[in-house]
C-alpha cells in the first residue's frame, strides 16, 4: 500500500481536504500550513495519483507538441524545455512530427489526437488561415513560429525582423559591408526566411556604404549543413565577395563555415559569420559561432502556460481575445566575428 492523503493528513495535523489544496496547489491555505503539510510529504515520499487527479477535471494531464523538424538542434532544445517546464505542471507531452507538411499540420490541427490529449502546441510551416478558421476541434491550440495568422488562437513568437536586424548590425558595427545573406526562399512573403531577410535589409539600408545587391542573397533548398555548405560555395563562385554572412539559421552558417574552411578562406578575418538559434553545435564548432540567441525556455514556458490558461479559465478564457506574445532574444558574440581572444603570456 502507498501513502495516502489520510496519511499525510493524520501525520501533519490537518483534514485531508487541507492536504488535498496543498497538493493542488490551491491558495486558500496559510504558508505555516502549507509548510507543514509538505514537510510530511516530503518525510512520507508521498505522490499524489496525477492520472486521478487530471481525471476528476476531465482531462488527460496530456498536451501535445507537433513540430516540424525532429532532426534539428533547435526544435530538440525546444522540446526539451517544454516537456521539463510541462513536467513541473504535472503534464505530460506527446511529441509529434509534421514534417513541415501541410496535410500532416491540419491533421494535428483538427484535432487528430482529439482524444488522447487536453491541447496542442503547433509550431507550422505549410498551414494556411483557412485550415485554421476551418478548424473543427475546439481542445485549446498554442501556435509557435512566425507564420502570421489570422485566427483565434494565441501566438508565440520572437520579433524575427529585429533579430535579424541586430545580427546584421553587429556585423556592419565591425567594418563589414558587403554582409550577404544566406537561407532566403522562394515563395510567400510569410515564411521566416522573408521575416530575416527583412531585417538583413532594413540593416543594410541603414548603414551608408553597405552593399546592397541581390549578388549578396543566396537562396537554399532547406535549412541544413549541406544547404550552407552548397549556399556559401555559389556564393564565392559568382563572384560577390562577401566580407561577412549572416545565415538563416545555426546549421546554414556551420555548412558556410566548412565551405569557406575549405577554399581558405579565414573566418572572421577575411569572412565574419553569424548565425540564429544558438544551438550547441555552435558553442564547439573549431570557430565558435556567434549567432541570436532566442529565449528557449520563455518560448516553451510561454506556450504551456497559454495552453493551461485556455485550459484552466473555464468559457470565459477559452472565448478571449488571442494573445501575441514575444519573448526576447540576445545576440551571442564568439570567434566567428569577433576572432579568438590573444592568448597571454
């Protein structure tokens, strides 16, 4: 047999209904009671039944996160931070891969796991407006990324154009100026890369004396080592002789440092490098990258607790208004712009 509410109850003094709210983490209990009664859980190793106690709310205790790219550094530090801040709440996350496919994003969307799960945080790449408004399912729906929407559904997001904005400053703040950009796509003017691509020329149109050619925009078929490596080469090819690159994201930039490695080309002597996401396979490349950081674990707190207030605040909350949250970003500086620091002695 467990320990059991009872238990702790007799053990601290209390009703069990007194122990119940500090388990639940009810307010309407006084800090010297609510001490006592944890220090008895504590002594006791009691663990309240999570599945009961989800149940008696009629809900799962499960939310699910459907990202598009399993594979990259990001989305798995993403989904890290958000199943260890779920955890702390008491829920549990079920992991979904889109594959950044339409038909698999309005799957999830409409409700695929309807049953097996409380909410969903979607972070998409093909889904449209109308797949959204059409949207029959009404378990609560956190969106995650920068596709603009407009549909009824809270929204997290870093304010992408400024990121991509100080990255770009950073590098002409160093003298660069023909800072080129690679990872721009093809397509509509929605995707992320646009976003970045804006903020790189709104950087560029500030700055007297910076280049400004589309010689200096290097398009890729994805986002991955390779893409970089292939971007970075066409680049030095066509012959627009960038002093400094500002890559889409993390692993765009490490493919653009291998190529330039390869050609002799110095980094960040003869080509300063910066990169977005600040994954840790930048942190040990031979060059450490500089790049923008976004906040993680705001990203991931913000979305479940968006999810949970839709959850907890009854009709009231589940009818307000979307909300668009940004959390913040930091601009990370190492050795691929700044160079390796003098050793002394």
């Amino acid at each position: 047999m467990g320990i059991s509410l009872k238990d702790v109850a007799a053990r601290a003094g209390v009703s069990v209904k007194t122990v119940s709210n500090v388990v639940n983490g009810y307010r309407h209990v006084t800090p010297a009671t609510r001490q006592r009664v944890q220090q008895v859980i504590d002594e006791l190793g009691y663990r309240p039944n999570l599945t009961a106690r989800h149940l008696r709310k009629g809900r799962t205790g499960i939310i699910a996160l459907a990202l598009p790219e399993l594979g990259n550094p990001y989305f798995a530090e993403l989904a890290d931070a958000v199943i260890s801040y779920a955890a702390g709440l008491d829920y549990i996350v079920l992991l979904d891969h889109t594959n950044g496919r339409r038909d698999q994003e309005v799957l999830f969307a409409q409700g695929f796991r309807a049953r097996l799960i409380d909410g969903l945080i979607l972070s998409p790449i093909e889904l449209e407006n109308e797949d959204l408004l059409a949207r029959g399912n009404d378990a609560p729906l956190v969106l995650l990324g920068e596709r603009e929407y407009e549909a009824p559904h809270d929204h997290i997001a870093i304010d992408n154009v400024a990121a991509a904005r100080t990255a770009t400053r950073h590098l002409l703040d160093l003298g660069r100026r023909r800072v080129a950009f690679l990872g721009a796509r093809h397509g509509r003017v929605r995707r992320v890369a646009h976003l970045r691509l804006r903020g790189w020329r709104a950087a560029i149109a500030e700055s007297p004396g910076a280049a400004d050619g589309d010689e200096l925009v290097a398009a890729t078929d994805g986002y991955t080592r390779g893409d970089g490596a292939q971007a970075m080469a066409r680049l030095l090819d066509s012959g627009a002789a960038p002093d400094a690159v500002f890559c889409y994201n993390d692993l765009i930039a490490v493919g653009a440092m291998r190529t330039l490695t390869e050609r002799g080309v110095r980094v960040p002597e003869d080509v300063a490098v910066v990169g977005f996401d600040d994954i840790d396979d930048g942190r040990y490349c031979s060059t450490s990258l500089t790049t923008i950081a976004p906040h993680k674990q705001a990203i991931a707190q913000a979305a479940v607790d968006a999810l949970l207030a839709r959850l907890d605040g009854g009709d009231e909350a589940a009818q307000a208004e979307p909300r668009h949250i940004r959390p913040g970003f930091a601009l990370i500086r190492r050795e691929s712009t700044l160079g390796r620091p003098l050793e002394s002695g």
